[in-house]
C-alpha cells in the first residue's frame, strides 16, 4: 500500500479509539478519578512511554528556534486541548461530546486558509459539509448516551477542545516537516506536562487507588496507552501525508464509532437516523479524502 493509504488507515484508527474512549472514559470520570487528574495521569504516563521509544528512533537534535513551536503544540494539543476536553466530558454525555468535536474539521479548513495558505476544493467544502450534516443529524435525532450534570457548560469546554486540537494540527504540520515524530513528541508532552502538573496535582492526590475495581484500572490503562500514546503515534503518522483538513474530518467518525460502541454494550439502540448518518458521514470523508494522483 501506499504512504498515503497507510496515513487515511492511521487516522481512521484514530477515530475509532477515539470514538470507544467516550464512554470508557466517562465510566473512569469523575466517580474514581476527577477529570485533571486522570490527565495528568494521562500525560505523566504517555511521556514516559514517547521517551521510552525515542531511544530507538533516529537520532536528531532539535534547533533551538523549533522550541517554542513545540511548546505551542504542547499547549494546544496537550495541555488545553486535554484539559478543556476531559472536565468537558465529566459534564455532558459521551455521543454529545464526540458530535461537538465535529466542528473541528470547519474550524481547521477556515485556519488552514487564513495562516497557511491552503486551497480549499469545492469538493473538499461539500465532504466537510455533509459529514458535519451527519453528525447534527445524529445528534438532534438519534437517542443519545450518558448522563449529562451541566451538559451546557460542558458542551462549551468540548468545543474549546476542537479549536484548541484545530491550532494543534496547523502548528504541528511544521514540524512534522523537519523532523521525525519520534523527535519531537516526547518533548511536546514533556512541555505539556509542565503545563497541566498545576491543574492536576490536587486531584491527583485525592485518588484512592485502593476503591476502585480492576475493570476501572483496565478502562484506565486503555486510556493512557491506547487514547493517548498509539492515538498521537497514528496521528503524526498520518499528519505527514496528509494535509490538516483532511485529518480533520476523520473526527466526523468519531460520534459514529462511539454509538457503535454504545449499542454493542447494550446502551444504545440502531435506528434508521444512525443507518442515515452513517451513509452521509462516510460519504463526507471519503470526498475529502479521495484525490487524483498528482494532487495534494
């Protein structure tokens, strides 16, 4: 297969643990563990493990005048974006939050024009146009999962979570240009650990480890090896094939594959609308993503 076609099956992995880590994170959240500090358990754990493989990545040294783009994208994709997502998700429901994340792909093809320049297709307008028909589609009238303590407020941090993650994969596109990602992620975490240890230590500290079940530790470790660590790997994996719009859109899959999960375990329930959302999601990004040869 092709580069191109190994990036478009990252993404998609991407979207799908994506997508499972809604409601598995919202089982952990906030009955065992509060929302900041599982992050910083999240991050404190994703950085060891990039430092850990970077041992036997290539060996390159950084210039000193990309660190403040590091530091950039660890702000964006780490700290706020993790942060606003998580406290997020501990007050709306699992599928409303996966379907707010869908404004992303707008926002990204609106910063990508304004800051690096990036031509927007008609065809790539109408994909993001019907996948983000889906997903509202999805949302107003499918039946929704979770519960929700102050959905409002938490709709609003997960939407501050999709502008955050839109500047991330601008500002990271760079640097995926220079360097190899093995290069340059463990330091981005490194960065953003430093930046979220003040928002989390607190409730970190009041975890009591001993209270919660194993099943919960398992739902945990998935989040910090697979939602973090294998999701940022695939990411810039296929950040250095594709453009950031088109990584984008894949975020329309992610409402979709989290009521598939719901509906496996029994909580949710498939009905026409989700059969239609599907059929227009998919629909969406495969215009984004099909190209000639010789474009892009």
């Amino acid at each position: 297969m092709s580069k191109r076609t190994w990036a478009l099956i990252a993404a998609m992995i991407v979207s799908l643990i994506y997508g499972v880590s809604f409601t598995i994170a919202k089982d952990v959240m906030p009955v065992y563990i509060k929302p900041f500090g599982f992050i910083l358990l999240r991050v404190f754990g994703a950085t060891i493990l990039f430092w850990a493989v970077s041992f036997f990545g290539p060996k390159e040294k950084i210039q000193l005048q990309d660190f403040p783009r590091i530091a950039a994208a660890a702000f964006f994709g780490v700290a706020l974006n993790m942060l606003t997502f998580f406290k997020g998700l501990s007050f709306t429901s699992p599928i409303s939050a996966a379907v707010i994340m869908v404004t992303t792909p707008i926002i990204v093809l609106i910063l990508s024009a304004i800051i690096i320049n990036e031509k927007i297709k008609l065809k790539k307008i109408l994909g993001i146009l019907l996948g983000l028909f889906g997903t509202g589609f999805l949302i107003l009238y499918g039946k929704s999962i979770g519960n929700a303590t102050d959905a409002s407020l938490g709709n609003l941090l997960v939407f501050v979570n999709a502008v955050s993650y839109a500047f991330y994969l601008i500002v990271v596109k760079k640097l995926m240009d220079k360097y190899n990602a093995f290069t340059f992620v463990k330091w981005i975490y490194t960065f953003g650990l430093l930046m979220v240890l003040p928002f989390g230590w607190n409730e970190y500290q009041e975890i009591q480890w001993a209270a919660i079940p194993n099943h919960i530790l398992w739902e945990i470790g998935f989040v910090v090896l697979f939602t973090t660590f294998f999701t940022y790997l695939f990411n810039l994996v296929s950040m250095r094939e594709l453009k950031p719009t088109t990584i984008a859109v894949f975020i329309y899959l992610q409402p979709l594959f989290a009521t598939i999960f719901a509906i496996s375990l029994g909580k949710d329930e498939l009905t026409l609308v989700k059969i239609i959302s599907a059929v227009l999601i998919f629909v969406g990004v495969y215009l984004v993503t099909i190209k000639k040869v010789k474009s892009e």
